[in-house]
C-alpha cells in the first residue's frame, strides 16, 4: 500500500469511528451525585447561615455547625455530615429592636463553578437522617424571575420532613419546588430552570413546617448521606 493511500486509509477509519455511536452515547447516567459528604473536603463547599447574621441590633441568637463524622449503620459511608445547632427565638443582649425573623438555622452550598445542568433530571434525591423536625430543601437558579437588575438568585423550595433518627431516602420531583421570594411563595405559575442551578441549601425554622413535624426552639440535628438528581422517566 503507498504512503498516500496508508494516509487516506488511517484518516478514513478515524472518520468511521467518529461517526458510530449508539444511543446510550447520548443519554446521561439515570442518577448524579451532587453532593457525597464521605469526606472532610465537602466542608469546603458550604456557608452556614442563622438569625445571629442579621445585623447588630437586630440579630438573634440560633446557632449551627456542619461537621464530618463517623456515621452509624444505614449510611453507604463511613463519613456523613451533620448539620446541627440551636433555634433560639431569644435576641442579642442590649437589643431594643424587635427582629421579624428568628429561630432559623441554614448550610447553603457556595455557588458552583458556573452552573449545573439537572435537565436531563426530574427529581431530587437525599439520604438524610433527621430529628422530627420539618427541613426546607433549596435550589438556586440563575436569576430570570426577579428583576435583571436584581443580583438575588431564583429560589425554589420544598418541605423536607424526617421521621426522628431512621435513615430515609426523601425523593423531591423538581416540578414540586416552588417558587420563592425571601421565603414567601411567589404566586406566579413559573418554572425553574434545571439547567441553570447555582447552588443548593438546607435549613430549618423553629416555627412553620408540614402537620405532624416536631417544631418550636431548642436543639436540631439532620444527617445528610449524599445529595443526587434523578432521571425516573
């Protein structure tokens, strides 16, 4: 064979490949970790938040930590993180100001190096084991409701309830997070943009929640396995 059809051959065959694919080539896995707190490295990805941050006067006294630890059988790991504290509806000492918020407690993710794409996903999946308490699962999304103008990112959220200490699998289809605006449901028919996600949080409040959920101030405790996005249909 000559040089020149070698080349031609080899250039022919690389084409060939190029171009053969199947179908599962094109469709992404049915689940996707977001989130696997199996390692202390997943601190790194996390701000906590509370009523202490609102301002001086005005600032309450919950507190709340986010920690790796051993976990305990019914995890799929040997680590899994912890987000515990206390709701206080008490305020800082020497305030004459009557704050509107307290008692709330939040982990919320730094913001992803760009954004997620879950469009190809319907449904958030976590592994959690909590306390009784009623937990508020968040997604942030690129900000096209508000006003472009305004630098806040689109919120979504969902009541996240956890029988107390049993592991659980707590699937959200993405269609039941609604639409929020500083924690009050916007009453607009909207729909979040999946593939625009810029972060995730979970917090909890001292009052509110779904029937039946333990509420009111002292201590909380949720443990947090891993965080997916499912494909089921």
């Amino acid at each position: 064979m000559s040089r020149l059809r070698a080349l031609w051959q080899a250039s022919f065959n690389a084409t060939k490949r190029a171009l053969v694919w199947s179908a599962d080539d094109l469709i992404p896995p049915s689940e996707r970790y977001i989130f696997n707190f199996n390692s202390k490295d997943e601190l790194k990805k996390w701000h906590l938040y509370s009523d202490s941050e609102y301002g001086v006067l005005l600032s309450g006294l919950s507190s709340a930590s986010l920690e790796i630890t051993d976990s305990v059988a019914g995890a799929d790991t040997s680590l899994t993180g912890v987000f515990s504290g206390n709701l206080s509806s008490d305020m800082s000492e020497g305030s004459t100001w009557r704050i509107r918020r307290y008692g709330f407690c939040g982990m919320r993710s730094k913001k992803f190096n760009g954004f997620i794409d879950l469009d190809a996903y319907d449904t958030i999946a976590m592994k959690i084991k909590g306390d009784g308490r009623c937990y508020i699962s968040t997604i942030y999304t690129e900000n096209w409701v508000n006003s472009p103008g305004q630098q806040e990112d689109n919120s979504w959220q969902a009541f996240v309830h956890t029988p107390q200490d049993r592991w659980q699998i707590l699937k959200i289809p993405l269609d039941h997070y609604l639409p929020t605006w500083r924690g009050n449901v916007i009453e607009a028919k909207l729909e979040m943009n999946p593939a625009r996600i810029v972060g995730m949080s979970l917090s909890v409040n001292a009052e509110g929640g779904v029937p039946g959920a333990k509420t009111g101030t002292g201590d909380f405790r949720l443990e947090v396995d891993w965080i997916k996005a499912l494909r089921t249909v």
